[in-house]
C-alpha cells in the first residue's frame, strides 16, 4: 500500500486540501490452459467476466461505504466545530464581565498551543508502526523550515510572523466582543473567507472566479449592511471595525503562509503551532505584566481571577483548531467550514434567549447575505462544469427511446458503457 502524505496549512479549514490515501494493489488473475469446444471456451469466458463483476462491485461498494463513513464522521465534525467556535465566544463574552482582560485572555489561549506537537507525537506512538523518539519526530518536522532545520535566522523570518499575526487575530477578536454582540461578530468573521480570496487572487495569482467575486461583493455589502442596522454609532462601528481588522488578519496568516512556507503535513503543522504558543509563553508574557501595573487590564488578586472561564475559553479554543487543522483526516474540509457558518444562528439564538440584541430586518439581510458569501467561496472551482455534466446526463436519461429493436439493442449497450466510465471516474 502506498501513502501520499496530505498536507494542511494552520487556520486554513476552508482551503485545507483532503486527505488522500492512495492504495494500489495488484491483481492476481488464475490463467488456465482451456482445451475443448467452443461451449467449454465461452464458459470460461462467462466466469471470467463475472468475476471482473464481482470485483467491480466490491470495488463499489468500498468506495460507497468510505463515503458513507466520511459524511457521518463529517456531521459530527461539523456539530464539534460549530460547538467549539460558538462556545468559546460565549465563554469569552461571558469572562469579560469578570474579567475585563483580551490581552491577557489571548496570551492565556494562544500559550496552550504548546500541546499540539506532544498531542501528535502520542498518536504518533499509536497509529505508526515505525516509532520515533521524541527528537527523531522532531528533526524530522524541522525539516519543514529547511534544509538547516529551526534556525535562529529562520524563527524571527518566518515565524515570529506569524506568531504575531495569530495574536492580533485573536486579539482582535475578543476586543470586538468587548463591543458588540456575538452574533455580529462570529457573522462578521466569516468575511474573512472572502478576504483570503482576494489576496489570493492578487498576491498568489490564483484563479478568478466569477462566483468567489460575486461572494466577496456579498460580503462586503454585509459589512456595510451590518453597520447601518446599529445607526452607524460610534460603538458599534468601533466593533464592526475590530472584527473586520480580525478577519483581514487572519486572511493574511492564511496567504502568506501559503506563500512563505508552502504547504505543511500534520506533524510540521503540529510543530509550527507548538512553536508558536512556545513563543508566545517566553517573548509575550511581559505585556500582560505590564498591562496589570499599569491598570490597562487590573484585577484585584489572584482569587478574582475567574479561572473557570479563562481554561474553558481556552480549552475550547484549543478543540476547535484541532478540529480545524487535522480533521481533515477524517472527512471533507467543507464540512469542516460549514460548522464554522453554522456558529451564526447558533450565536443568534443565545443572544435571542439573553435578549442581548435586537433583530430588525436589515440585520438579518446583512447576516444572511455574509452567510451566503460564505456558502458560496465553499464551490468548488469545478462547480459550473459539474453542473452542466449533470445537466446532460439527467438530459440524455429522459430522451425515450426511439428506432426498431436492432437500435434498441445499441442503445442498451451505449448505456452499459457509459455506466461503466462514469463508475471508473467516481471510483476515483
């Protein structure tokens, strides 16, 4: 059985490529010598061909059953992700009425990204049959930052970064629930998606898209939309304008990324966020020292500390890029994005029961079309063509058929061959 290694890039759920595992095994055919008649060789022949059947079948419904498997693990991929990303902006919400510190908070979150590479080792422990130690699996991973491996030259170019870049992200973040519900900003977050498309589009020179274009006007028309719904109040637009820096951060992480340092596996993508959140506990946590003794972000004592939320808050924030980063493993990246789409309506309906928000109509306009955005930068690139394919097939299904029974014959066997390519296709 031969592998190819999938390869994922932090924080990219919407542009994650799919775990693929190629397995290619030879086929053993039996040839015997047949001698007799003409019966005896068509026989032969009609074993043969059954047998191709039998194998085709299975092949079938190997295939059926993987992808049966993939969407069910892909719906409660989609429950955790959604539960995960909604959770931690309650959470977060809820901890700035004790604790009124997004610094503090995000420094307390991003250092808990020390266990994603000692996570990875252990189920590298479990799932590989060739075991490492721990400094095998990690020179190895440093092989992802080159040939010299993690330099002090290639930590402060290429990922110090990208440290600050997830910290503003998320620092952003949670200074925009300081401002406004959590409704608006989970659905405002989600132009992010539109975002990497355009910066994608102009810096990486990715394809255009007529439809992604379409989706990033959407998005942008929400953004308006969402500003309006408030009075354009100095409150909310200060919000809106965090989230929205939010959201370009982390578009940025995203394309530069891809454009620094490629495309990473799951244990060099373990490693860099490990590095990450290691850097962050060493070279940031002077700040929320300094921030407490000069009552930016104050607490009496340690007792009013409510550490309850600050780990849950963290916890939660930590599944969700687990999730996030290597469900891909299991099922489709899309699924994967959906549940981030879907934390909107689950966010609207915990503001509805606390009566924390107001839904006039062009609020819900403007949350709908961010959605739909959204929706929409999830086609694949292929998706017109798909469409036109289905067209044609469900087309040439309904035309009756016509002519005497000589063609009605031709007709039954030009069906059977276009079953059989389009099974070859969809099997691979």
């Amino acid at each position: 059985m031969k592998k190819h290694s999938a390869r994922v890039a932090p924080l990219s759920a919407c542009n994650s490529p799919v775990l693929t595992l190629t397995k290619v095994e030879g086929e053993d055919r039996t040839r015997e010598n047949v001698v007799g008649t003409a019966d005896a060789q068509s026989a032969v022949a009609g074993g043969a061909e059954s047998g191709t059947n039998r194998r085709r079948l299975h092949c079938c419904i190997r295939v059926t059953t993987v992808q049966v498997r993939k969407a069910l693990w892909g719906v409660a991929m989609v429950m955790c992700v959604c539960s995960s990303w909604a959770g931690s902006t309650q959470l977060a919400k809820l901890t700035f009425k004790q604790f009124d510190a997004p610094f503090t908070l995000t420094w307390f979150a991003t250092s808990w990204n020390c266990l994603f590479f000692p996570l990875y080792y252990i189920g590298h422990l479990c799932k590989s049959p060739e075991r490492q130690t721990p400094r095998q699996r990690f020179r190895e991973c440093c092989r992802f930052f080159g040939d010299d491996g993690l330099t002090p030259k290639v930590f402060f170019t290429k990922v110090a970064p990208f440290g600050l870049l997830w910290i503003l992200t998320n620092y952003l973040y949670l200074q925009a629930l300081r401002k406004i519900n959590t409704t608006d900003v989970s659905a405002l977050f989600c132009c992010n998606k539109a975002f990497v498309f355009l910066l994608s589009w102009i810096v990486l020179r990715d394809r255009f898209m007529g439809v992604r274009i379409v989706a990033a006007i959407l998005a942008i028309a929400g953004i308006v939309m969402m500003t309006y719904a408030d009075g354009f109040h100095s409150h909310s637009v200060i919000g809106i304008a965090l989230v929205v820096a939010s959201a370009s951060m982390s578009a940025l992480y995203k394309v530069l990324f891809k454009m620094v340092l490629g495309s990473a596996k799951f244990g060099e993508a373990a490693l860099f966020l490990s590095i990450v959140g290691s850097a962050n506990f060493v070279f940031i946590s002077f700040v929320p020292v300094i921030l407490y003794f000069t009552h930016v972000e104050y607490i009496g004592s340690l007792e009013d500390i409510p550490w309850a939320y600050l780990c849950g808050v963290a916890a939660l924030l930590f599944a969700f890029n687990i999730l996030v980063n290597f469900g891909i493993a299991i099922t489709y990246p899309t699924l994967i994005s959906l549940g981030i789409v879907l934390s909107v309506p689950v966010n609207a309906m915990v503001d509805l029961y606390t009566c924390e928000i107001h839904f006039n109509t062009v609020r819900l306009i403007a949350v709908f079309i961010i959605c739909l955005g959204f929706l929409m930068l999830l086609l694949p690139e292929d998706w017109d063509q798909c469409i036109i394919q289905l067209s044609t097939k469900l087309r040439k299904r309904d035309e009756p058929a016509e002519g005497s029974g000589e063609a009605g014959a031709t007709t039954g066997l030009n069906w059977r061959g276009r079953g059989r390519t389009s099974m070859s296709t969809f099997a691979h």
